[in-house]
C-alpha cells in the first residue's frame, strides 16, 4: 500500500525551497538591521499556553489546535502560532532584566486543522516578530514601515496597508454594550458563529465574513469613533508617524480583535486578486498578554505572515524568484586515476564557496557531459591520463563556448579569482 502525505500538508521540493530560502534570507537580515534578534522555541507547548495566549474563545483553539495528551497524561498542543510562545519565554527566562524594548524575530512551521485551500495548509511556515517593552506609537510606526519596505524589496504588487485602532478596555466596555444593543434585534439573521460571539465576544460580529453577516453589520458603530482621549492621541501619532515616513495606508474600521488583552493598534497587509484568503500579513498591540501570562505588566506589538500565502502574492504580481543555482564548473573524468584528481580539485573548489559538481554514479564520459548540460555548469572540464600526465586541460565555457588550455594545479586558483 502507497502511504501519501498528510491533508493539509505538502513536500517542498528542489526548484521552489529557493523561494522559501531567498524570502527568509531577506526577511531576516532586514529584521537584523532593525535591531532584532532572532529566537527558537518548541514546536508543541502546554495547551494552556495557547488558551491564555491566543484565547480560548477563538477558532484557533476552539477548533483548530492539534492537542494531544503525552504518555504522562499532560496536555501537549503543536504551536498554531508564535507570539505565545516568544511571550511565555520571554516571562520565563527573565528578559524583563534586558534592557528593553526586546526585539525578537522567528521562522517556525506552525500547526493548525481547518479547512484546505490555496494558500492555506494545516503544516505551514510562518515569519514573524514581536517588540517587548514599548508602548509608544513609535513602536508601532518602526514595525509598520519596517513591513512596508520588507514587501517592497521583495517586489510585491497590489498589497495595502490597513490600519485600525481597537482603543483600551475602558473603550472597549462601552463599545461593546452598543454593539450588544445594536445587533441585540438581527441575531435571527445571523450566523450560528455570531450568536456565539454576541455573548462572548462582541467586537467579532464586526469581522464575520458571511455575507449575511457582514450586510448587518456595516451599519453597526465603530469602535475608532468612539476612542478614550488616550487611545485617540496613540492613534493619531501613528497615523502621523506614517505620513512621515511617506508609508501608504488606508484606515479600515473593521479590522477589530476580541480579546482583552489586544489594544490599540491593528493592521493587516491585504492583497487583491489571491482569493478569500487575501491577508498575508497580520499583527497589533497585546500591552495586556505578558500579564495575561503571569508575568509583569509589559506593552507589547508584534506580527505574522504566512510563507505560502506569501509567495502565491508574489507569484500573482509576476515576481520571478530565484530558483535553482547552476554549478560555476562541472569536471568529467576518465578513469580511477583522473577521478581521484577532479575530486580533489571539486573539494578545494566547494570549501572555497564554488559550486562545483562531479560525477559519483561512475558513468561513461559521454554521459557525464550530457549530466553537465542538464546541470547548466558555466565551465567544463574533462580530465583523463594524458591529462593528468602532462598537467593539462581544456576548460570549456559552456556560455561562449571558448575553450582555454591551462595547467591541472591551477584550475582551483583561477576559478576562485575568477581568472578563467
């Protein structure tokens, strides 16, 4: 019987881990060059984590988290996302002592059972960062234009900004109760998921994306329109940051969280033309989850991304990444004596940082040089006896087809300085 991958998951071949790769290697030496350093923690955690960190009125954990008990009878979950976690190390190995803010980044694969669709898996990679020890909107503005230049290099097309302000519980109390009176006469025309969140969770009957749902509320009162002062003037310093730094945006007032510990600012970077599934990036202010999870009151802001999701974007804007990396020089031989050469050369050649292939398959010259033309080598080399005897040989330049005689112990010398 065949065994086959897992719904939800997929194998990441030669020809597009490239993609994966290039985007990570420019997302985090971006990062670094904003002051973050990067972390690692485990792929699965106590199940309580996430019903603290992430909430245990969202789908997340109501219906999405793979949880099972260990073989001492504890309850294990693979992580859904990151923030939890960067959250609960930085309580527990005491990085409130560091000098702060802490700016902490990480690429992790991430776990969650829903439904499958493009640009959506149940194994996925996710990008993300997270600023600890900071509440100025300055905190926010960095985060936010650190994103917008991230896409920018990357040459994403069609992507926007939104921002929204989500106030502070003193906000949120109140806006909540007008929200509970406003739908408190339409919730027979709602969905099951709604009625629930009219109970538990009010600011997410803004959100639904049921079309029934949404015509309800787009009438429903708007919690940006009814900020404290304080919550106000962090908003408008935001917005104000922004227009400094010439970083478009749009202020969308649907953009809402509805959790506690969630304050102030909230965004996305949505794509058009992707699907539903259009949000590649996400983020906001959780100034109350630190203390949520047992540690000290500390602000905090943070985001993710979706590796998949973001390439298909890229994809979309006709962005052509990197893909696969030919060898600079490809050496055939003939014969036991010629093949212990070329593998001294290729080895000098690849600690040396060059890429160099040679044949292990003990394959006949003729077949070595059609393995070379698949491999796209820039540079050819064929080494017998004779060659060997006399210190010579041809280097082919498979581009200009040029060809050049030179000494055997000079090959390694003259492809590192690029003197061919």
């Amino acid at each position: 019987m065949k065994i086959s991958i897992p719904k939800g998951t997929k194998d990441i071949l030669p020809g597009e881990i490239e993609k994966y790769k290039y985007i990570q290697k420019v997302y985090a030496n971006l990062l670094e060059n904003f002051g973050f350093k990067q972390i690692r923690f485990p792929v699965f955690e106590h199940t309580e984590l996430f019903q603290r960190g992430v909430g245990d009125t969202t789908d997340i954990v109501q219906k999405e988290m793979y949880t099972f008990k260990d073989k001492a009878g504890r309850s294990i979950t693979l992580r859904p996302e990151g923030t939890a976690s960067v959250v609960r190390s930085y309580i527990e190995n005491g990085m409130s002592s560091y000098p702060q803010p802490i700016k902490l980044y990480y690429d992790i694969t991430a776990y969650r059972y829903e439904n499958v669709q493009k640009g959506r898996y149940r194994e996925f990679n996710q990008l993300g960062a997270e600023v600890l020890g900071s509440d100025s909107p300055n905190a926010d503005v960095e985060i936010l234009n650190m994103l917008n230049y991230f896409f920018s290099k990357l040459g994403v097309q069609g992507l926007k900004l939104h921002v929204n302000s989500i106030g502070c519980k003193v906000c949120r109390t109140k806006y909540n109760e007008m929200l509970k009176e406003f739908f408190a006469d339409k919730l027979d025309n709602m969905c099951e998921d709604c009625k629930q969140r009219y109970i538990k969770n009010p600011m997410r009957l803004i959100d639904c994306k049921q079309e029934k749902c949404s015509v309800i509320s787009k009438d429903a009162p708007m919690l940006i329109d009814n900020l404290c002062d304080s919550c106000k003037e962090h908003f408008e310093n935001v917005i104000r940051g922004l227009d400094e730094m010439n970083t478009p945006y749009i202020i969308n007032k649907r953009i809402v969280r509805g959790l506690d510990y969630y304050v102030r600012t909230v965004f996305e970077f949505i794509a058009e033309g992707i699907g539903a599934q259009d949000t590649v990036c996400a983020g906001g202010r959780y100034d109350g989850l630190v203390e949520e999870l047992g540690g000290t009151d500390t602000p905090g802001i943070g985001f993710a991304m979706g590796l998949e999701r973001l390439i298909s974007t890229l994809e979309k804007s006709g962005f052509v990444l990197p893909y696969e990396k030919n060898p600079v020089i490809f050496i055939a031989y003939i014969g036991e004596k010629a093949y212990k050469v070329a593998r001294k050369i290729a080895n000098e050649l690849r600690i040396n940082g060059i890429y160099c292939e040679i044949d292990i398959n003990d394959r006949s010259l003729k077949a070595q040089l059609k393995f070379a033309d698949k491999k796209n080598a820039l540079y050819n080399v064929v080494l017998g006896e004779n060659e060997i005897d006399t210190n010579k040989a041809i280097i082919k330049n498979m581009s200009t087809q040029e060809i050049k005689e030179v000494s055997i112990d000079s090959i390694t010398k003259r492809i590192i300085e690029n003197k061919i």
